[in-house]
C-alpha cells in the first residue's frame, strides 16, 4: 500500500495470521483487500485502527481492520466476511 509518500508492508506475526484465519481468511485476501481499498475506504474508526471493506481478487466481500505500526507497516488486526446487511450496502455504494 503506498500512502502520503509512504510505500507500507504488511506485517504478519503467529497472532494476526491466527486471528484471522480463525474467520476462514488468509493473508494474502486481507492485503488485496486493503491494497485495492476504493473510497470511501479506507476509514479511520478510532484508536489508530483503519477499516476497509472490500472484494477479494475472487469476489468474497471482507471487511479488514489495521493499524499503522511505528516501522511503517500495515498489521492487520481483524478480519472477517461481511454480513448480508454489509453486503447490501457496500454493493449499494458503489453502484
């Protein structure tokens, strides 16, 4: 991800792979996810953490939650499918 002049990696320990693998997602969704972040997202929703809602390269809709560490990298906190209600609205949104 490439922001304010900033080129960002993702950072991935045991924790945040678990955590998200334990909603069925893998690394590579999440950082397509919010590499491929079209506006409105991302969004700041407090605490440092970020939002995004977005299609995987396959189309499965996943909301992901980051933050920015101090080594300018992306590491991911949550992640997850979005609900039918979710579904709903961001499909309404982009249209």
């Amino acid at each position: 991800m490439y922001k304010n002049g900033v080129n960002y990696v993702f950072r991935w320990n045991d924790w945040n792979r678990e955590h998200i693998a334990d909603h069925g997602i893998d690394v590579i969704e999440a950082e397509f996810v919010v590499d491929h972040a079209r506006p409105p997202w991302p969004q700041k929703i407090g605490g440092g953490k970020w939002r995004v809602w977005g299609p995987t390269e396959q189309g499965r809709l996943l909301q992901v939650i980051y933050v920015f560490d101090p080594a300018d990298a992306i590491f991911v906190v949550h992640a997850r499918d979005l609900t039918a209600r979710e579904k709903r609205g961001f499909r309404r949104r982009r249209r």
